[in-house]
C-alpha cells in the first residue's frame, strides 16, 4: 500500500470516528440565551474530542494496514 493511500485512509477514519464523538458528553443548556439555537451544547469539548479522535483513528487505522498486509483479505483476482 503506498503512503498517499494510508494517508487517505486515516482522513476517513477520523472524520468517521469525530463524527461518532460529537454528541458524547454533550450537556444542553436549561434556558439558553435569546438568539441561540436550543440544541447548542454548554461545552461543545472539541480540542479534547478531536485529540481521542486522532488516537481512535490511528488505532484504527493501524488495524485496518495489518489486515491489508497479512493477506488475510485479498481484493486482488
């Protein structure tokens, strides 16, 4: 697998898994202020969200790279 394709592969993961973080640990205000959505989080947490990404995806990642190397799974005819 050449590198553009792991670097690829690794986008996708992330924005998958940042995707499934978003709503983890979401706490929606009582009475939000006038001209706020109602549904807008307190604290929306994105660094710390974005950093237990980055480890979930490389995880992941690293996961995906083994099977496409062992062979385990042949895409190829």
């Amino acid at each position: 697998m050449y590198w553009t394709s792991g670097i690829v592969v690794f986008v996708i993961v992330w924005w998958l898994v940042f995707f499934m973080m978003l709503p983890v640990g979401v706490k929606i205000p009582e009475q939000p202020g006038e001209g706020h959505a109602t549904s807008a989080p307190e604290k929306p947490m994105l660094l710390k969200k974005a950093l237990i990404t980055t480890g979930i995806a490389i995880v992941v990642t690293g996961l995906i790279f083994m099977v496409i190397l062992s062979d385990y799974l042949s895409f190829r005819g």
